[in-house]
C-alpha cells in the first residue's frame, strides 16, 4: 500500500498504511465481499459514473470506517 498525502497528514503516512492494512481486508474475495459486489447495478452505474454518487447501492463510497480509523490513530 502506497500512501501519500501531499504534506497535509495529521497521522504519518506510513502509520496511514498501516491502519488501512489493519481496518479492511484488501484481498479480492475481501473486497468484493465488504462492498457488495456481486449485484447487478451496471444500468445505473453506467448513467452517472461511479464516483461522488449518495445512492446506497454504491457501496465504495461509504465512510463507515471513519470512526475505527480516527480511534487507532488516537486522533
């Protein structure tokens, strides 16, 4: 994992890496699986792009592991 935060981290990258190793499972099967990807919704990822997106179906961009994060960074 390569971090980078362009100078404006409150935590030291390396640390960053460290934490996102800890908090989510990067594997394939882990991936797939913790954002539900196995499901059908090409139509309406296709209409609007899949970024910057509130629709719940559009699991990459959910922000529940904020919390974990801040806590193990003592932030």
């Amino acid at each position: 994992i390569y971090v980078t935060t362009e100078g404006t981290a409150r935590v030291p990258e390396g640390r960053i890496a460290d934490l996102i190793r800890q908090c989510f499972v990067l594997t394939p099967r882990g991936i797939i699986a913790s954002l539900d990807l196995i499901r059908p919704i090409y139509r309406k990822t296709a209409v609007f792009g899949h970024f910057g997106r509130t629709d719940p179906d559009f699991t990459w961009e959910k922000t529940d592991k904020v919390d974990l994060l801040r806590e193990k960074a003592g932030i």
